[in-house]
C-alpha cells in the first residue's frame, strides 16, 4: 500500500497511547537527536497492554526515583499526564525536598553499553503496577552512574538546553 507522500511523518510517542516495546529504538525526544543519542525504550506502557510483571532486586525502585527528579527530566510535557494503565493523575513525590512529577516528561539512565530512555511514571508502574523493566535496565540502574551523579549531570545538561 503506498500513501501520498509526505502525508505521514514521524511523531513523538505520546505515552500511554503509541506501544513501544522494551529495547527499540526511542526517537520520541528531538534533544537526544540533536547530540547524537541513540537510547533504547524502557517503559512506554499503555492502557490495555501486557507488559512483564515481577519483583525487581532490592533496591531497584529505590534507586530508580532520583532519575525522576524534576531536576533530571528531559522533554518535559505541558502537563504532567495521568498514569495510562490506572488513568489516575499521580501525586508528585517529595525526595529529599525536591519534587518528582511522575507523568511530566522523561528520564535517562545510563547503562554499561547503552542510554535508557523511559517516561518518569516508570516509577509508578514498578511500584504500583509491578511493571518489571529488562534485566539490563534493572541493572544499569543499580550499577551505572547514580542519577545526579557527574556523568548522569552532564548527560540530563546537555539534553536540557535543546528543550
Ligand atoms: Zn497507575
């Protein structure tokens, strides 16, 4: 089937309404094309999906909540968008006095080989949905550079002045 040309382009995944499996490519965040970024989707759940479920390490959600920061987000959205599996609005959560707006636009991890990208209600879907990310995001998340650490700092900068 052919379409007339150039009436189809390319849009950025709206979360909780484009499926994104775990592990392909994210092109939804123009920042990440702009300094030559290639990360990988991890997260992208929408409603009525299937979606692997388990318990992660100890330890991962824990590690997992800095990356969702305000502080650490890119491509943020006009306003935070509900959770797409419960549909309910998620509060923002308090870390250490600074705020995490789950639903408000993206976080990145870095991992040993590749850059994650995945929605800030990531958090809420591991916490309140038993939504259990792959092993290599897990792990980058537990292993790799801490959110707020220099490299993570250096990376969330750079992806922050192209908004
Ligand atoms: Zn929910």
């Amino acid at each position: 089937m052919s379409r007339p040309a150039g009436e189809k382009r390319p849009r950025r995944p709206r979360p909780g309404r484009d499926p994104l499996p775990d592990l392909t490519p994210y092109t939804g965040c123009p920042a990440d094309d702009e300094i030559g970024l290639a990360p990988l989707a991890v997260g992208w759940l929408q409603r009525g999906q299937e979606y692997p479920q388990g318990r992660p390490p100890a330890g991962f959600a824990t590690a997992l909540l800095p990356f969702c920061l305000d502080a650490y987000r890119v491509c943020p959205l006009p306003s935070p968008q509900p959770c797409p599996l419960c549909q309910q609005a998620v509060p923002v959560i308090n870390h250490h006095g600074q705020p995490a707006t789950l639903g408000s636009g993206e976080l990145r991890v870095i991992g040993e080989e590749e850059i994650y990208a995945a929605p800030t209600l990531l958090y809420h879907y591991v916490t309140a949905h038993h939504y259990l990310p792959p092993e290599e995001f897990v792990a980058a998340v537990l292993s790799g550079p801490p959110a707020g650490s220099a490299e993570h700092r250096a990376l969330i900068r750079t992806l922050q002045s192209y908004r």
